[in-house]
C-alpha cells in the first residue's frame, strides 16, 4: 500500500482538475484506511491534513447546498461528515492547533 503522502497527492491532483468526486473517494479511502497504511515520520501530519482537507470540503458542500437552497437533510448530511472528521481528529491528536478548524 501506498503511503498517506501519495493519497494526498493523488487527491490533490483530481481536486485541480475538477474532478471533486474522485477527490473525495481518494481522501475518503485514505482515512478509511489511514490507520492500515505505512508510517513515516510525517505520518501524523499527513493523517491531519486528510482529516481537515475532508472537513474543508464538506463545510464547502454546505455553503454551496445552502446557496443552491438544496434541502435540510442534504445539508446536514454534510454536517454530519464534518463533525465526524474533526472528532477523529481531535480524538488522534487533541494538541494539534489544526484539529479545531470546525467546531
């Protein structure tokens, strides 16, 4: 298996292309799997920086639900996956100035 740093990459570059789906499924797997990959020095950085990229990306999704006034459910959806990434990381690193990006 690749190490985080690759799944990073490879998600970045679908974000710069537009293809936000398959930037999404590539962080989604990364953190599904974070835990199983190999480990390098950089390895808790890199397990943050997935978890606060996903949670960038869905309080993204919720300003454009809100903007395109998709429905409640929707928007909490995105919520939801929001909170359920900064609780991993705040439970993985609780000293880590970057885990309170969302509260």
């Amino acid at each position: 298996a690749a190490p985080l740093q690759s799944w990073i990459q490879i998600a970045l570059a679908y974000y710069n292309h537009g293809m936000l789906d398959q930037y999404e499924q590539v962080m989604k797997e990364a953190c599904d799997n974070m835990n199983f990959l190999p480990t390098d020095a950089n390895t808790n950085d890199n397990q943050m920086a997935i978890l606060n990229s996903l949670c960038a990306y869905y309080t993204n999704a919720i300003s454009a639900a809100r903007r395109k006034k998709a429905s409640e459910q929707q928007t909490n959806h995105y919520w939801e996956l929001v909170q359920k990434h900064n609780a991993e990381a705040m439970h993985k690193d609780p000293f880590n100035a970057t885990a309170f990006a969302v509260k």
